[in-house]
C-alpha cells in the first residue's frame, strides 16, 4: 500500500478494530487498514439501538473490506427477532429491509424513552477514580466523565500512595469541566483509596467507581444511576466492561479468559436471595459484578464497613475486593443489578508478563477472597464444600465455562499460572492482615 507521493504508508499491525456501530446511525463500511494505520483482519463492534448496547460482534474482514451495506447485514441478521421486540414491528414480518426503515422512522425505543426521562430529573451523585502514578490514563478516565450525559455529579480523585505531583496537576486541570475534588490517600493499596474516597462526604445518594485504565461511555453514569432509580431494592449495581483497544496478543487472550464481563453479556439481571438457586453469592463468580464499573447506595457500603483492605491490588492477595463487598451485600438479604446499559471500557495489559501477574492475582485473590469470608462467618465453609464438586469440574474440565472460550493459540501457562495463585490465595491474605494488623499498631492504619 502506498500513499500519494508512492511512499509505503506506515501501518501497525493489531488483532482487532474496535468500534461501536449504532443502528439508528449511517453504518460505514470496514476496511482492514484503518485511517489510523492500524490493520487487522477481525474487528469487535458494540452494537447499539438508540445507545442501548445489544451485543459485542466479532466481524471477519475480507481482503476487499466490507461495504456498509454488507456491515449493516452482519450485525442486523444476527438479532432480527430482538430489534423486531425493541422496535415493536411483527416478527413474523421483520426482514433486514423493515427493521431499517423501522429503526430509521421510530423515534426512540422503551430504553431510551426511560433513559431521557431519567437524565431529565437526575438526582445528584458521586464518582470515585481510584488511581496510583498514572497521569496519562488519568486524564483519558477524566477527559470522559466530561462528557457524561448524566446533569449532577460531583468527581474525587483518590491519589494513592503518590510519588509525584503529576496525578494532583491532571485532577486540577479538570476544574473547569468537572466539580472534582482531590485527596491523597499515602497508603498503598486499593481498599484503601477506595475507603478514603468514602470516608469522604460524597453527595448524593449513589457513588460510582470507575478505575484509571478505561473510559465511561457517555451514557454510563446516568445508566447506573437509572438502576437504583428503578428499584429502591437495589443496593448495588454493575454494568459492562468491553476492551478499549486489542492490538496486543495479551489483550485478545484476557478477552478470551472472559475478559472483565466474564461472559454476563447484555440482557440486564437482579441478584438476590430469591435468586441462589440459579447464582449462589459465592460460586460461580463474579457474575454480579466488577470493580472496573460499580456503584452502590453509600450507606449501604458504610454499613458493611467499606472494602477489606487485606484485599484488592496493592496486598498480597492482589484482588477480589469487589467480590467480596458484591458478595457480602447479597448475603445480607441486598438485591444487586447488572445493567448492561451502562458501559465502560477498558484498557488491557498489553504485555505477556502484565497478563502473567494479572493471572495469578486473579486466582489468588478469589481464594484470598474465599479466607476472607470464611474468617468472617465460619458457616461460610458449609457452603463451600457443597459448591466445591462444581469448582473442581470447572477447573480441570475441558468442556467448562472456564476454558470453553479458549482458542487453540491461548498459552495454558497463563492458566498454570491462575492456578498457582489459586493456591497461594488464603495464605496471602493471611499475611496481608497481618501487615495492617502491624500498621495499625505503627499508628499508620
């Protein structure tokens, strides 16, 4: 390929495009050379209906490209029966052609009729960045909640463990477009940011978290929100995570893992105790819900007692913070929703031996996580060992959700090495109650 003056043009290779595709919009067609200069041969498309996200597709480019017509074609015969309901047409009826002129002539659907009645009358809230020496990212995490449709938010920047100025000069350059507000909590480690950020006097009612490697999308906080609105049951409630970007091979195999969505897909859900049967709090997880896009009542945080700081990235464990406060509010009779609507994405590690390490925190963190419930309620056990048969089966089984997303070019020793931290787990928070038991007799907890 060349460019005008008959010079090769400068092209990065990437294992995927990543883009949203909006049906209500003008499709463009792909390319698998990007004005960008990226090239891939797949790309992963949100698509969406009046914002409302229906699906994440994976579209096989052709050396020719793929017009918008043959775009628009893909991603339509894979949920005509879905936009016929969301679009209130006949079924029986519904062909690429009438959900076209449908999408284009309706003025909205039941999502975003609620969506904007919601955002109309939006009480006030709170957001929390939790961040640790990563300024670039900071301002990318930033720069997005500018743009929130959301009316009445109030952001904290909590600067952990800071070892320069650099994360209080980007919050401050935000004072202009966001009523943002800066501490430094000189403690490492997550819990620990995320309770100083709720020692805080946040306003409003619900406070989101969002973490400093992803973007909100613009509807994201309003759709959280909208959550709680909806049902006052509602205590917690999480939404989709999708990659940012995948242009590294560690990028595609954490997606391959499950990614941070871990397979929830996009049909919203209610979890409480009416719903154990189906999704017991504490296997399989998390399908309930994920750290990188949360948000809770805050009384109902305060009441637990805020995250367990023996957990989360920063200890030993390295995780599972959001697991457990997830999984302690369900078992203290709370409802939790996944809203599907409300989406971030996020910025994967993008080396081999960042995918490592996450890994193994992964796999250490949920037993870490395991220990913590069970040092907290004994009883916790009993459960355990009536889930424990399904565990092992998902471990070592081939067929296993687990593994069943896999493909052939997935290094098992990422694998290996989950399970490595799966082992460690108890032990690790063990020690790590033991460096805040240590600290909080130093006068430091």
């Amino acid at each position: 390929m060349t460019n005008a003056a008959g010079h090769p043009d400068a092209t990065t290779q990437v294992y995927a495009h990543v883009l949203d595709i909006e049906l209500t919009a003008p499709v463009t067609g792909l390319q698998r050379t990007r004005a960008s200069g990226r090239h891939a041969d797949r790309a992963w498309a949100l698509v969406r209906l009046f914002g409302e996200p229906l699906g994440l597709d994976v579209l096989d480019i052709p050396p020719e490209g793929l017009s918008s017509d043959a775009v628009e074609a893909l991603v339509l015969d894979r949920r005509l029966a879905r936009l016929a309901q969301l679009l209130g047409i006949d079924g029986a009826k519904a062909g690429r052609d009438t959900v076209r002129e449908a999408a284009r002539m309706i003025g909205g659907t039941p999502f975003s009729h609620a969506h904007a009645e919601f955002v109309a009358r939006a009480p006030r809230c709170s957001v929390v960045v939790c961040t640790r020496d990563r300024p670039d990212g900071l301002r990318r995490c930033l720069g997005s909640l500018t743009v929130q449709d959301h009316p009445n938010f109030a952001v904290w920047v909590i600067d952990n463990a800071p070892t320069s100025g650099n994360t209080r000069q980007v919050a401050e350059s935000f004072g202009t477009d966001l009523d943002i507000h800066y501490v430094v909590e000189p403690r490492p480690g997550l819990s620990r940011a995320r309770n100083a950020g709720l020692r805080r006097e946040l306003e409003g009612d619900v406070v989101a978290w969002l973490d400093d490697d992803e973007v909100a999308d613009s509807l994201w906080l309003s759709e959280l929100a909208r959550a709680f609105d909806v049902r006052p049951e509602v205590a917690a409630a999480s939404g989709a995570v999708v990659p940012a970007e995948l242009n590294t091979p560690a990028q595609l195999w954490f997606e391959q893992f499950g990614g941070h969505s871990k397979g929830r897909g996009f049909t919203p859900e209610e979890f409480s105790p009416n719903t154990w049967t189906k999704q017991h709090p504490l296997y399989p997880l998390p399908p309930f819900g994920v750290g990188a896009n949360m948000a809770f009542r805050t009384e109902a945080l305060r009441r637990l007692g805020g995250f367990d700081e023996a957990l989360g990235s920063g200890t030993p464990a390295q995780g599972s913070e959001d697991t457990k406060i997830f999984t302690d509010l369900l078992r203290a009779g709370c409802t939790v929703a996944y809203r599907p609507s409300a989406v971030t994405r996020h910025f994967h590690r993008r080396d081999i031996e960042g995918l490592l390490r996450q890994m193994r925190g992964y796999g250490s963190g949920l037993t870490a996580f395991y220990a913590a419930s069970v040092l907290a309620r004994p009883s916790t056990t009993v459960d355990l060992v009536r889930l424990a048969p399904r565990a092992l089966r998902d471990l070592y089984s081939a067929n296993s959700l687990r593994v069943a997303t896999l493909e052939d070019d997935f290094p098992r020793d990422l694998l290996a090495e989950n399970r490595r931290g799966l082992i460690t787990g108890p032990w690790l928070y063990l020690r790590g109650r033991v460096q805040n038991w240590r600290a909080h007799r130093r006068g430091y907890g």
